[in-house]
C-alpha cells in the first residue's frame, strides 16, 4: 500500500465522513432500484423489443443471478485488494452497464448488459457495509448501520413507484440511462473521500469462488423453479447440483485460515443466529412486497396509482425508524430491539391480511405504517450486530453474508407468492400474507435468542475483541 495512503483505524473525520456515505448510499441506491425496476417495466421492455415473456423474463433473471453468485467472491476479494477498489470497480461497471442497457436495441442485448450490470451491482453491495465499518467510529457504528439499513429498506420499497413515474414521461432506456449522471457523481465523491482499509496476506480462492457461485447460482435457481411451477424432476436436480457444490465447498472452507464462505464466522452463536433472523425476515418482507399490489387491486380495486400513494407510508416509517434504531442500539441490546421490531412487522402484516372488506384509506396507511416501522426497527440492529460481531479483518466476509443472506431471503419470498397465487388463485395473496406474518413471528424469535447467556457472553467477546484491536492499531 502506497505510503501517502492515510489509514483512519477507528472512522474517518468530518466532514469526509458524511461524503463517504453519501457515496456508499448513492451507490446502493441504483443497485437496490434496478432489482426492482425492470419488473415493472418488463411488459413494456417485451412488447418494445418483441420479444416473448418466456425469453423477456432473463432481463429480471439475469441481473439478480449475476449478484447471487458474485456476492462472496467479491467480499472475500475486498479482504485483500481493499474494500474501495472492489466498490469503486463495482460503481463504475454498473454505471457503464447501464448506459448500454439503455443504448440496447435487441432483447439479448439487454439481457447481456444486464448480467454486466448485475455483477458491478454485487461489486457495491458486497462491500457497503464492511466500508460503513471503517467509515463511522466503533461507538457510532450503529447510526452508520442504520443509514445503511434506511437506503436499502426504502430503495426496495420506492423502485416500482420511481419506475411507473420515469415510464409516465419518457421511455425505458430512462430507467437505466438515470443511473449514469449519478455513478458518475458517486464515482468521483468515492474516489476521493472513501476510506482504505488494510488488506489480508492471503491470496484469492478460485475454486472456493467457482464452487459458491455453483451453490448458490443454483439454489436460488431450484427456489425459483418450484415458485414457478416447473418439472419436479427440474427441481430435485438443481438442489441435488446445489447440494453437492456446497458439500465440496464446505470440506474446503473448513479447512482454510480466511475461507471466502464465512464458515468461521458462522460458528459465533450470535453471528449465526442474526444470519437465520435476516433470512426470515426479508422473506417475510418480500412476501408482502409481492403480494400487497395484487391483493389491493384484487379484493378491492385500487389502482395503480392509488396502490403506490397507499404504500407509501411504508418506506416512509422505515426512514424514520431505521436512523432511531442505531441510536438505540447504543443503550439497548440489539436481539431486544431486532425482536421487537419483527413483532410490530408481523402485527402490520396480520392486520393487513385481515382487512375488512370495504377498507378506508386510514385502514390501510396504519397497518402499512406499522410494517415498515417494525422492519426499520429491526434492520439496523440486526445488521450492526452482524458486522460487529466480525473481526475487522473480515468484514468483507460478514458484509458478503449479510448481502446473500438478504437476497436469498427474497427470493424464497417471491417464489412462496409465486408459488401462493399458482395454488389457491383468490386466497393466494391473503394466505402469503399470513405466510409472511409467521416468517416475521420466525425471526422475532430467533432475534430473542440472542438475549440469551451465549449471546451475551458473545457480545461481550466481541467488545473486548474489539477494543483490544482498536487500541493495538
């Protein structure tokens, strides 16, 4: 590392702080949106380019396989070449990504840019948070977390809403051409004011990347089959492949000093248990992101634009409370108010399932607002937890797991609607409601467990962990 290199142990100073992560949430921002856009806009990309859904559906496809499977990679190579190379690489392919889907005039194309576009996207969030780490102090870790948690959570919501207002004035290649005036921008905050960070001595795994990307490539690809409806033979055989990969890829990480699939870390109780609470979680939020357009507009006949307007407060309490939620996480133990918070979600959830029949609009806004409140309230602790509970040399293999763990809990989300809606038609969007009330019941419990005597002697380690490695730095 060059010597004019300024290493800052414990956060940076202001006001390069604040730019830092304004340049971390920008970057998040476009990633998390583009997840969401395309598929509103997929009939409109279909029929423009006249092509088949069948076909269509891989502009969707495409993007999310490329981050599964290039998440932990990624993580495990900011570990050694520095977190800000990896994001700042990751910045400018999605940024260049996107300027060729928008300049894409065939359907493979499209398609092609978008897989592009998709591995510059996990470059950005395989690593956001290890670089919130190294940006904030460590007292103040939770309130970086938790701006994190808020840019996420609100970007999921908003990005069918910005989508539908971007295709009201202007054409598709506007939803992906947005993204360059602002990577760009992002691109140049980065390059001057986020933080470098030690690297590790060891060299990259190749066959340990190759394996994961097997792994999980194809276990998301056997969730996705069964919510689809396809073959059960398709469905065995994509697990069997999946299965297998990971058996070869954990006989190898278990055998490893730095593995690039964090086993080591998973055997902190409290590190696994908040890895299983965010896989709950985010598949009973995706549940209900799925589910609630359908269900507004076939049980009561909303519209569109009535549907976004109604949704809003969701997004909205999630802003308010994921910021409070770090400041509390400084007083109160975070499986407190990670549990806490799941609870009030699967309440918005419920009362959202059992709405009366004719509904007014107060109905809905309480319950939403209850929903995104709780999600908010538990976000922020669960994720500072998960990347605290790491030793700072590898928080690109907890930042790598939190990523997959969200996006593996989203896609169990969406193929259980899919799934829902296939089965039981009408009661498809109420009974995935229900079923994301119980994965929210699911984590709040396993959020609680971490109250317990082995988490806190966890926790304590880790403080002690820590504060030991800051003062020797």
């Amino acid at each position: 590392m060059p010597s004019s290199v300024i290493l800052h142990p414990d956060g940076l100073p202001l006001p390069q702080r604040r730019w830092a992560i304004l340049t971390i949430a920008l970057g998040l921002v476009m990633a998390v949106v583009d997840g969401a856009i395309a598929n509103v806009a997929l009939p409109t990309i279909a029929r423009d380019l006249d092509a088949s859904p069948a076909f269509s559906i891989w502009i969707v496809n495409g993007y999310q396989l490329a981050i599964t499977i290039s998440l932990l990679p990624l993580a495990s190579l900011g570990e050694i070449i520095g977190y800000r190379r990896v994001y700042l690489a990751g910045l400018a392919l999605f940024t260049l990504a996107s300027l060729f889907c928008a300049l894409s005039h065939t359907l493979l194309l499209l398609t092609v840019a978008r897989i592009v576009q998709g591995f510059g996207a996990a470059g950005i969030m395989s690593v956001n948070a290890a670089l919130v780490r190294f940006t904030y102090p460590h007292d103040q870790l939770g309130r970086g977390i938790g701006i994190n948690a808020m840019v996420v959570a609100v970007s999921a919501a908003v990005g069918p809403t910005i989508a539908a207002g971007i295709l009201a004035v202007g054409t598709w290649p506007y939803l992906f051409a947005v993204n360059v005036p602002v990577g760009l921008a992002a691109l140049s905050l980065g390059w001057r004011c986020l933080p470098h960070t030690p690297r590790a001595p060891h060299t990259f795994d190749w066959q340990s990347a190759g394996l994961s990307a097997v792994t999980f490539g194809f276990l998301i690809a056997a969730i996705d089959s069964i919510g689809h409806g396809e073959p059960l033979s398709i469905c065995l055989a994509e697990f069997a492949i999946a299965a297998i990969a990971c058996g070869l890829l954990m006989y190898r990480q278990t055998h490893m000093a730095s593995p690039l699939l964090p086993v080591d870390l998973l055997r902190i109780p409290i590190f696994a248990l908040s890895i299983a609470t965010s896989i709950a979680s985010f598949c009973g939020q995706m549940l209900a992101f799925t589910a609630i357009p359908f269900y507004l507009e076939s049980r009561f006949g909303y519209s569109a634009v009535e549907m976004g307007l109604l949704i809003t407060p969701w997004p909205i309490t999630v802003a308010i409370a994921a910021p409070i939620a770090g400041r509390l996480l400084e007083r109160y133990p975070a499986g407190l108010l990670g549990g806490i918070g799941l609870l009030l979600f699967a309440a918005g959830l419920g009362t959202l399932a059992m709405l009366p029949a004719n509904p007014s609009t107060f109905d809905i806004v309480w319950r939403m607002a209850l929903a995104g409140a709780g999600f908010g309230l538990f976000q922020t602790p669960n994720n500072r937890t998960m990347i605290a509970a790491a030793p700072r040399e590898r928080s690109g293999g907890a930042s790598g797991m939190l990523g997959t763990a969200r996006l593996l809990g989203q896609t169990t989300g969406a193929a259980l609607v899919a799934l829902f809606l296939a089965r039981y038609l009408a009661d498809g969007t109420q009974i995935s409601l229900l079923a994301g009330t119980g994965f929210a019941l699911l984590g709040a419990g396993l959020s609680m467990l971490r109250l317990s005597e082995a988490g806190s002697r966890g926790a304590e380690h880790v403080r002690i962990h820590e504060g030991q490695r800051l003062k020797g730095e």
